[in-house]
C-alpha cells in the first residue's frame, strides 16, 4: 500500500493512482514488491525538525528516506520494500530553479529517489551519486518525464 500524506502543505497535484503504479513498476524492476510506503509532503521547516529529530543533522533537504524494509524481511518479506518518505515541496521547488527543470519533473525525481533508496541504491559513497542519477533517469523515462 503507498499512501500520500501533507504536514503543513497542500497536497501536490500528482496523479496519485499513476504514480503507484510507477512505483510498483520501478520496485518490480529490481525484483522488489511494495510493502507499505507513506510519503509525506511537507515544507522545508518540517523535514528540518525530522532531519534534526530523528538524523542529529541540523540541515534542509529535499528527501528523507526512512527503511523499514528489514522488518518486512523478518516477518518473512524480504522481497517488500516499505518506508516513510518525508519530501520538502519548498526544497523541491527551489532545486528545480537551480537545477533549470520543471517543478513537477524536480517531485517526480524525487518520489522515485526515495523508493530507489528502499531499493538498494545509495548516492553517499564515492560513485553512488552518478549510479542514483542514472537509476532516476531511467525510472523518470518508464513514467514518461
């Protein structure tokens, strides 16, 4: 189940059934099933007070991954992904002016980012980040960005 949840925002205009299905398809693809996702669409203050509550770092982002994949796995799961997903529409908005690509193509990026995460693929060591580009690339052209 992917549920879509604000704290503080109004709720992105996405096509919600559509992108679910997008999900499930990206998770099939690394052999993966949805287990449970809740994404959380919030702004910038928000993912700072998680980032500081639950991570000790004292920044904004974009994305906050939470992986619960392991609890799936003890309960007999280990193909399921499952996790919460805080995403910061303010830091999304302005990352898509920097970046020079359109608001909604920046949100798309980063809702399968996360998933990505719950998938096995990390963008912290050396090399991660341009194998996490590439993954989300192709991930965007399956939905058709």
């Amino acid at each position: 189940m992917i549920s879509y949840n604000v704290d503080g925002v109004r709720m992105p205009k996405i096509r919600r059934r559509d992108i679910s299905a997008w999900i499930k398809a990206v998770a099939a693809s690394y052999g993966k099933k949805v287990g449970e996702i809740g994404y959380v669409f919030c702004d910038d203050e928000k993912i700072l007070e998680v980032n500081r509550q639950f991570l000790q770092h004292d920044y904004y982002t974009d994305i906050i991954t939470f992986d619960y994949c392991e609890d799936f796995a003890m309960m007999g799961k280990p193909d399921c992904i499952a996790g919460d997903i805080y995403i910061s529409l303010d830091t999304v908005k302005s990352n898509s002016e920097q970046q020079g690509t359109t608001y909604e193509e920046e949100l798309h990026r980063v809702i399968i980012h996360g998933v990505l995460h719950l998938c096995g693929i990390n963008d912290k060591g050396p090399g991660e980040r341009e194998i996490m580009e590439a993954e989300e690339n192709k991930a965007l052209k399956i939905y058709g960005i």
